[in-house]
C-alpha cells in the first residue's frame, strides 16, 4: 500500500487498535508511543507513515507488541519510568533523559551496553539477571579491582614537598537540589540519589543509577540509608547546564 493512500481517519482507527492492544499505550515503549502521538496529530512524514504501518502490524499481531530493543542491543529495553529490562526483568534504571548533561546519549548507550553484558554473564553462570544481582555483580567487581599503584617510597633523608592528602568525601551527607521536573537529594560523589518527580508524592532511592526501593518521605528513606540529609549545601545548576555544589546563601 502506498503510504500517503492513509487517511486521517485510518490513521486514527490504527491509532486507537494500537493503544487498544497496548493497555492504553502503557505497553509501548517511549519512541512508539511518541510515533503514536504524532500520528494522531497528523504530524507524520513518509518515512515516518511507513513506520506508524509497521507499528500497528507489531501491536496487532496475535502474540502480542513486541518492543523494539534499546539501542538495537538483544533483550535490553526502556520503558516509561526509565526502567531498564532484561527479558522483561527489571534490571535498572536511567536518569540519562532527565538531567540531559552534555553527552548523555552517548553515555547511555555505554551503559546500557555494559548492562547488557553484565545480564549475559550472570546468565551463563546459572544466575537471574535482576536488579539487585547485577548491582551485585557490580559491586564485587568494583571490589576485585586491585588498588592504584602507590608511588615509590622517597630514599631515607630525601625531603619531599608532597601535598597532604585529599580530605576525605562525606560519601554518607547528601545535599538538596532540584531541576525542571525533580526535587532531589545527592551525595558529592554522586553514590546515593534520593529524588521524586513533583508531580509525585513517593521518593525513589537510587545507587550507582540502580533503583535500590520506594520511599514514602527522603527522611524515611534517609533512615534506611543511615545517611544525613545536609541544608548546609546544595545542588545549583551552573551556566553550562551541569550542577555544581554549593553553598547555601544564608539571610
């Protein structure tokens, strides 16, 4: 069929079967449902009827939609909350798309290939990807990494300008931020996130970008966490659109 012979009202009607087969399009991924919605705005070119065509074949189909996999990577996909899936097993979450840092496509695709092949390993060891093994894979892998070479110890009476050491980061205090859509809370080193969508009254409770569990307050998840919650300082995005710590202006 030649794709501009679809009517508005046939690409409606594909519209409505696609959403249908979807449980309201809570199925889809994000890129399908956007084609979705351009579709029904009669925003579609060529190219882009084509595939609104394939889409509903997809959706329609008697097994069922299949979503597309994230960056083409096999078995890994995103669905609306920025949970990532492997074999439809939650595994993690990205935040990339939210605070849109300079490079953060490039650093999503990184590490959702880096997901993927930690899925892939624990699989070949008999192991169930899931979020909570691959935050432990990860961690015993962090753990296994041999220690920075120290350098060379002076020869005895050599004088040595060396600085002090760095003083240490206060990796359990976590300072208040927020952006266009989040008000959250973050540690120096970036470990620990707790952060909740304005529009929702829950908490999520991330490590390393791992979704770790729900909280209905940051205080209660700061508990859990026996982490301190610090007013002193706060998260302040700078000119080049990164956030920087600060601190607090005081009256």
């Amino acid at each position: 069929m030649d794709t501009q012979a679809i009517s508005r009202d046939q690409m409606t009607e594909m519209a409505i079967a696609i959403l249908q087969a979807t449980n309201d399009g809570d199925k889809l991924s994000p890129t399908d449902l956007k084609l979705v919605e351009l579709a029904v705005n009669d925003m579609l070119n060529p190219v882009g009827i084509e595939s609104f065509r394939q889409l509903h074949r997809n959706a329609t189909k008697p097994e069922g939609y299949t979503a597309p996999f994230l960056f083409g990577i096999e078995h890994l996909t995103i669905d609306h909350d920025r949970v990532i899936r492997w074999k439809g097993v939650a595994v993690e979450q990205f935040d990339h798309s939210v605070w849109r840092e300079s490079g953060w496509q490039d650093r999503m695709r990184s590490d959702a290939a880096g997901v993927a092949a930690t899925c892939r390993q624990l699989e070949a060891e008999g192991i169930q990807p899931t979020t909570a093994s691959v935050l432990a894979r990860w961690d015993a892998t962090a753990k296994s990494k041999p220690d920075k070479q120290q350098p060379a110890t002076p020869a005895r009476g050599q004088v040595t300008d060396a600085p002090p050491p760095p003083k240490p980061l206060p990796l359990n205090t976590l300072y208040w931020g927020e952006n266009d859509s989040h008000e959250f809370w973050e540690s120096e080193d970036h470990e620990l996130l707790i952060l909740r969508v304005y529009a929702q009254s829950w908490w999520s409770v991330l490590r390393r970008q791992l979704f770790q569990f729900p909280s209905q307050s940051a205080e209660e998840a700061a508990a859990r966490l026996n982490v301190t919650l610090c007013p002193d300082k706060l998260w302040k995005r700078n000119a080049e659109g990164t956030f920087a710590l600060e601190d607090r202006e005081t009256d």
